[in-house]
C-alpha cells in the first residue's frame, strides 16, 4: 500500500476559492504546508497557503513546476481544466482523479456516469442540433429545464422552458451550443450527502443535510435533515455507491431530489467539498476540509459523527448593499459562528462568507442562524422555514 503523506508535507491545491481557504486551513492546523495555483493574487486561499502561483490555467508548464513542490495535488473546484489535471499528474498524484474532474465538469459526462453506476437520475437527453433538441423535447416532456453541457454553478447557464417555443427560446439564449435538456422534477425537499473514500476503500458519510436555494444560490442548510431512516440510509447508500464505483479518493458531494413517492434521484455531484457542508466545520468531529486533508494524505478517515444539529446560511455580497454588516449583532445571538472568506469587493450574488449556528434541535439552530443574518444586515433574511 502506498505510504501516507504525513504532517510537514506540502500539499498543492488547483483553485484559489473559499474552498481551498478552509481545506487550507484544516491543512494548516494538521501541520502540512500548502501551495495553492491560480490565476488570480490574493485569492482567499492564497491569503491562509504558504504559497500562492498564479498563472492560468493552461500553462501547463508552469503546472507542472507547481505540482513538482508538493506531494499530492486536489482541487477546490470543478472547473479546472482537464488538461491541468493530467499535466499536474506527470509530477504528482492527483486526487481525487483528473478522470472524475473530467466527468463532474460536464452535464452529459456527468448524467453518462451516473447511469453507468446504477444510481438513479432525472430524465433527460443531449443536444446539439435544432432536431436533437426536437427529439428532446418528446423525449423529456415539458415543462424542463435546458442547462449548458459545461460550465455551470450556482444556477448559470440554466433556463426553464414551459413550451416548445420558450425551449428553443432558451437554446437560443445559452448561444445554441451543447445542452442538456432535463425533466422537471417535482421533488419535495433537496437533500445532500458529503462522503470521502480513503485510499484504502474506506468510506464515511455524512448524514444527509437538507437545503434551501433561492434565485439557484444556496442560501441554507440543516443538519441532520429531518427525513424517514429508510429515505436517510438510501441517500447514503447512493452516495457510496459513486464513491465506490468511481474510486474516489478524496471527498464529493451528492446532491439529491426528494420526490413525493419517497424514492431520489441524484441531481448533480460535486467533486469536492460542497457548499452545503460549511457547517461541518462547527457542528461535527472532523469536517468535511479535514475529511479532504485525510483522503488525499491516505491517512484514516475521520468520524462523521455531529456533535450537535447545525445549520448554515450563505452571505452574499448583497447584504453589504445598506454598508458594513453589523457582525457584533450577529454574534450576538448564541451558537453561531462566522466565516468570511478574505474576499475584496462585495457584489450581487457573489459568496462573500457563511454563518453557522449549532443548537439542541435542528430548528433553533435554523432559527439561530436566520436570526443572526437577519441581524447583522437590518433586513429580513429571505429564505428558511419554522
């Protein structure tokens, strides 16, 4: 078996977002360096990295004399490009593997490898042509949502068609490239699972975490989700089932619809940490960072066990429209934590930190965490539900 990398090692991170901040973090406590590569300075991992690259993406030379100082190489987000990955692969061992970076990062790769696990998926179908999308349409039915092939977060590049006429209208406005046209699921609740597999095939699994999105941004998560044991164990079944079948080393994040029969169906994977589970770093034994730091180093994986139920909302640039958030305030209100990612400027829809708030029940630290956003903004926060 190959030999952990231990503490003192320096680990390289491809992305300098807010993810590769607290995966830098957890690094940094456990005693590893970490050298982050991205094209931006100053980025919000780069300001916690011992190091920081910058150059694009696509040279592949400078990737490699960054993947040349460290002992393994992750990625804090999923779209890298696969070429980076595989040019970081001639120095150093990438995980989790350039191949799933590949498959995660486009819709139709993902929905092929989903399939190909036996997991369960919403109906959908490929186009690239003005009749490919026409086939679509009688396949998929509508109402359905048209989502470009790549390249798509936090709700972007994504229309919903109610008509033929509305589904070419928004083929036309995604500029008529490769799409995945996908039926609309009347799903109840959207639910997640974090899971890490080991370089050793061990798993461990979070409890499902229930989510909340508003405009296609999530804007909060519950832990543990209040659902039947049987649907909770199905939901980390599904999420053992793709780390085992794709020989995950490192941590994803499967994110599911809760349908009104019971029964789910995956709506997409993360390749890495997730937004969703932020609140692992204050309501559980070993977050979901550390989790990442442990898969990648092959050390044993940590507990998923919750020290307490937690919830977690978003803060995005929008709430520093009326100036500084009062933060004394929100703090004030007991249980909650913040996190700010080092981020400059504050725009409209841009993820500027998180709050999380531990409590008894799910449903004060719900409350705790509303409350405390609510407060620090002066304003009514606009998502969650008693």
């Amino acid at each position: 078996m190959t030999a952990p990398i231990l503490p003192g090692a320096t680990l390289g991170v491809l992305g300098g977002g807010q993810l590769g901040r607290m995966f830098t973090l957890a690094a940094r406590r456990m005693g590893y360096r970490v050298t982050v590569f991205a094209p931006d300075d100053d980025t919000p991992a780069g300001q916690i990295a011992y190091e920081e690259v910058r150059a694009p993406y696509e040279d592949l030379d400078a990737v490699r004399r960054f993947a040349s100082g460290v002992s393994v190489v992750t990625f804090e987000f999923e779209n890298v490009p696969a070429a980076t990955a595989a040019a970081a692969a001639e120095r150093a061992p990438v995980r989790p593997a350039g191949s799933l970076l590949h498959a995660t990062q486009h819709r139709q790769r993902e929905k092929d490898a989903l399939v190909a696990a036996g997991v369960p998926v919403v109906r959908h179908a490929m186009i690239g042509t003005s009749d490919s999308l026409a086939r679509a349409i009688r396949h998929v039915g509508l109402p359905a949502i048209l989502k470009t092939a790549a390249w798509g977060y936090d709700g972007k590049g994504q229309v919903r068609g109610e008509s033929s006429t509305e589904a070419r209208s928004a083929w036309d406005t995604l500029g008529r490239g490769p799409c995945v046209l996908e039926a609309v699921a009347p799903f109840e609740r959207e639910i997640s699972v974090v899971g890490a597999r080991g370089l050793d095939g061990s798993v461990a699994l979070y409890e499902p975490f229930e989510n909340v999105h508003v405009d296609h941004i999530l804007d909060l998560t519950v832990s543990p989700a209040e659902l039947p044991s049987a649907v909770a164990e199905r939901a980390r079944e599904i999420a053992r089932t793709l780390l085992e079948a794709w020989e995950v080393v490192g941590v994803i994040c499967v994110e599911m619809f809760l349908l009104p029969d019971g029964e789910l169906v995956v709506n997409e994977v993360a390749p890495r940490p997730h937004n969703s589970g932020h609140l692992t770093i204050d309501a559980h034994v070993c977050s979901q960072f550390e989790q990442q730091v442990r898969a990648v180093c092959g050390l044993p994986l940590g507990t998923c066990e919750a020290l307490a139920p937690g919830a977690m909302t978003n803060l995005l640039g929008d709430l520093w429209r009326e100036g500084a958030p009062d933060w004394a305030a929100a703090l004030a209100v007991p249980g909650v934590a913040l996190h700010l990612y080092g981020k400059d400027r504050a725009l409209p829809g841009r993820k500027m930190g998180h709050l999380t708030a531990v409590a008894r029940t799910t449903g004060e630290a719900r409350e705790r965490v509303l409350r405390a956003r609510e407060t620090a903004a002066r304003i009514l926060a606009p998502a969650g539900k008693d």
